[in-house]
C-alpha cells in the first residue's frame, strides 16, 4: 500500500474514534458540503420539472412542430390546405417523429340559458393522439372520431365548463359567425385541466369534420398538420428535417405550406423557461463556492493539526507532494461522506415532493399546482461528479502551505 494512502487511512480512523480535535469542524465541513449538493440537486430537479411539465402542456395543444397554409393569417379561420401531402410519406418513417396528426380550427360562441363565451372549436380527426389529455382530464371520458360518421362529443375545459355552468354530460348550443350564420349542438363527454389558463379557457375538442362541413370545405381539407417528436431537444434539428422535406415551390396553383414549432409560435413561455437557467446556475455557483470554502476551512485545520506530523515525515525524507496527497486523501473522504448524506437529504426531499406534492403552487401564476420534480441519474453522477472535482480543485492551493512548513519548526510546533 502507498505511504501516503496508509497515512491517511490511520487519520481517517483516528478521527472516526473521535480522537481528533478537528473532528467538530470536520462535522461542519461534511454538513456544509450536504447542505449544498442537497440545495442543487433540488434546483435541478425541480427546474428541470418544471421544463418538461411547461413544454408538455404547451405541446399538448399545440404540438412540437405546425405546418398551415403560408397565408400569414394569425386568426382561428385558416386557409385549408389538403390532407394529402408528399412531404408526409418522407417523414413518417423518421424514427424521432412520434406521431403526425391533422387539425382544424375555427372560432365560435358557446350560448347557455344564462351565458355566453367566445372560444376556440378544435377538430381531430383519427390519428390524433389522446396521450396528453387523458392525463389531464378530470372527468368523462375523450371521444374517439369516425372517418366515415360524425360525432357530436366533445372534450371540453374545466375553466370554460366552471364559466359556462356547465358538465360532463351536458349539451349545448354553438354558434358560428359567418354569411349565412350557423349553429351546432355538442354534448360534453369529457373534461380536462391543464392549469394552463390562457389554453384552457380558449379550447375544447370536436371532430374535424363539423368545421369542414361549417367551412364548406371537401372531406380531404384541413387547417393544418402537427407533428410530436421524441425528443424535445431535438425541436430545431426536426423542423428543419419537415422543411426539408416539403422543399420549396413556387408554382402558382400549387400551396405554399409554412413550418413552425412551438418555441416560435409561443416565444413568450420558453424564452421566461429559458431565464430559468440562469438561476440555476447562479445557485450552482453559490453552493459549490460555500462548499468548497467550508472544505478550505477544514484543511487548514487538519495541516495546523498535524504539523508536528508534518515535521516529522519531512524529517525522514519525505517529499512535499506525498504530504499534500496524505491530506487531500482526508479531504476527499470528508467530500465523499457529505456528497453521500447531500444525496440522501436532496434525493428525499425529492421524492417526498414527488409522491406528495406538499409544496403547491399557484396556477394562474406558474401554470402547475404544485412544485414538479425531475429525478435524472445523468443530472445526480454530473452533479455529484463536478462538485467533488471542483472542491477538490480549490483544495490544491491551501495544500501547497505544506511546502512553507520547515521540519524543524514544525517539530517544535505545540
């Protein structure tokens, strides 16, 4: 066994008995370093959380990537553009594609005996994939739309049903501004919540084929395509790979189809997301700084400690470097016993928060009730990886007082 590690296996021992007198600022040192991964691995985590939850419940309504008429209309009356496209063949078979899927919109007045609201009928067809609603609805059940039979069931919000006074079950009367104008009856199969306010008092869900009969459109005719993609970090990469496919054209009886995602068509949401970051790292640094000043405080004190030690191995020919090692052994077990206990408390305070969602939050103004939580083994080994390399890092100069200790002083040091 090396010199150096024996050494410091003896001292690590000493201490473990209490026989040190260091052993308080150790215990101090080892809390400052649990306290701090634990506040980052809680930053993190619930940032991290709070990402996904935002970019899921905005994708759920708006899909990743749109691709509409190149019209630059920004109102729910759209040009239709037909559901048969070439581009659709190239892209289906893209392994990070999730699921393409068509959609309608139109605007319209919801009418009850006592009120009114002025929302946004969303048409879907077969394809359209439930997965996001279903985990948010709260009541009833979603309807499941017939190529060849209409159906009358809706998916409709809390919000607007709370507005409205109205219930799963329910039927109402929809009224449609346009020459001549006209109206539907829908009868309520399902409610959902999403928390997203400004969405959920704006959409509820049809079948496609009331707004093409509304609109007078053919049975091929749509508003537009949306596309999920698996991996959300790839948003950009993948709407280029949709541009690309479509190409451009230029021929005047042919559609110009334009392609957007959903940090363009809602920059306000991701770019607050994307200050988030900033925190974060701002609370990274803070963390990492007081655990790694915590850890100098403890090495001085460990070299004043031992520096009769110190003399002595100087005076039987030993070399500065294997002193520093025998003391940044010592400190890399302290790191490592408070990076252990840091997991543990960040970790379960985690998944408390997860399982019970004790923490809430206000809806209206962070779009979740309660504080999400993200728990990723890449994001745990990173930070629990980097902070004993950076402690460890802000060790290396306190280390070199070793070298100024003179044996014989350090021999008579009492």
């Amino acid at each position: 066994m090396r010199t150096d590690l024996f050494i410091a296996r003896r001292l690590i021992k000493d201490r473990r008995e209490g026989t040190s007198f260091s052993r308080p600022i150790n215990i101090i040192s080892i809390t400052g370093i649990a306290l701090g991964l634990a506040v980052m691995i809680l930053a993190v985590s619930i940032l991290t959380g709070f990402k996904q939850e935002i970019r899921k419940k905005v994708s759920g309504f708006g899909a990743h990537i749109q691709v509409t008429n190149f019209d630059d209309n920004m109102s729910y009356e759209t040009v239709p553009i037909n559901s048969h496209q070439e581009f659709i063949k190239k892209i289906e078979g893209n392994t990070s594609i999730h699921n393409i899927q068509v959609y309608a919109t139109k605007a319209g007045i919801i009418k009850t005996e006592d009120n009114m609201q002025g929302v946004v009928l969303k048409g879907i067809g077969s394809d359209y994939d439930w997965s996001f609603f279903k985990s948010n609805l709260i009541e009833g059940e979603v309807f499941y739309p017939n190529d060849s039979v209409r159906s009358n069931s809706v998916v409709i919000s809390k919000k607007i049903a709370d507005m409205l006074n109205l219930k799963c079950g329910d039927s109402f009367s929809m009224f449609f501004i346009q020459d001549p104008p006209r109206s539907r009856k829908f009868t309520i199969t399902g409610v959902y919540e999403t928390s997203l306010e400004e969405f959920d008092k704006t959409y509820l869900f049809c079948d496609i084929n009331h707004i093409r009969r509304l609109n007078g459109w053919d049975d091929d005719m749509i508003s537009g395509f949306e596309i999920f993609i698996k991996d959300f970090n790839r948003l950009d990469e993948m709407t280029d790979v949709v541009r690309d496919a479509i190409g451009y054209r230029i021929e005047k009886d042919e559609e110009r189809l334009k392609v957007t995602n959903i940090a363009i068509k809602y920059p306000q949401i991701f770019d607050w997301l994307g200050f988030q970051d900033t925190n974060v790292i701002i609370i990274l640094t803070l963390m990492i700084l007081v655990a790694g000043f915590n850890m100098i405080s403890g090495l001085l004190i460990l070299i004043l400690e031992k520096t009769n030690m110190i003399g002595v191995l100087k005076a039987l020919g030993s070399g500065n470097k294997m002193i520093r090692n025998v003391f940044l052994y010592q400190a890399a077990w302290l790191i490592s016993k408070g990076l252990f206990w840091g997991n543990i408390i960040g970790i379960g305070l985690a998944l408390l928060q997860q399982q019970t969602n004790i923490i809430p939050l206000d809806p209206a103004s962070y779009y979740l009730k309660s504080v999400p939580i993200n728990l990723d083994l890449t994001y745990l080994i990173l930070l629990n990886a980097g902070t004993m390399a950076a402690i460890v890092l802000m060790l290396l100069v306190p280390s070199q007082l070793i070298a100024r200790i003179t044996p014989v002083k350090a021999i008579r040091y009492d």
